[in-house]
C-alpha cells in the first residue's frame, strides 16, 4: 500500500510492477492456451510466431496500463490556466 512517506521512485516501480504482470496475464489469458496446443502440435515455426504476438500484445497492454515515465527532478504540479 502506498504512504505519503514511499518516495514517489517507489512507488512508481511498484506500478510498473503491477503493470507488468497485469498485462502478461491479460495477453495470456489468450495465447497461452493457443501456445499449449501449438507445442503439443510440434509446430516450431507458428509457435514462434504466436509467442512474439504474445509479448507484442503483452507490451501494448504494458504501454496502456503503465503509469507515465517522469523525469528525474520533476514534480508533479497543479493544472492553471494561462491568462
């Protein structure tokens, strides 16, 4: 759980973390049971194919679900309007 005393590094890891595995389980959910039945097969070549589409998909979900990248010394500031 995250407190106001984590520094934000931290925290921000542990989304990354929790993106990750969220997105490898959302992309398995599909290919996994498809990569099963291809090595079960012995098909070498469309098992391959079907695994590199598991970790492109596996990335877009981590793409969609990751929190945003900060810089180093950047803080996070309020919205304002320009006048």
């Amino acid at each position: 759980m995250n407190t106001p005393s984590d520094p934000p590094e931290d925290r921000q890891r542990r989304r990354q973390i929790l993106a990750f595995t969220t997105a490898m389980i959302m992309s398995g959910a599909l290919f996994a049971p498809w990569l099963w039945t291809l090595y079960r097969d012995g098909s070498v070549f469309f098992l391959l194919i079907v695994a590199l589409m598991w970790l492109a998909i596996g990335r877009f979900c981590y793409q969609w679900l990751a929190p945003p990248a900060r810089k180093q010394n950047e803080r996070p500031e309020a919205a304002r309007e320009e006048d």
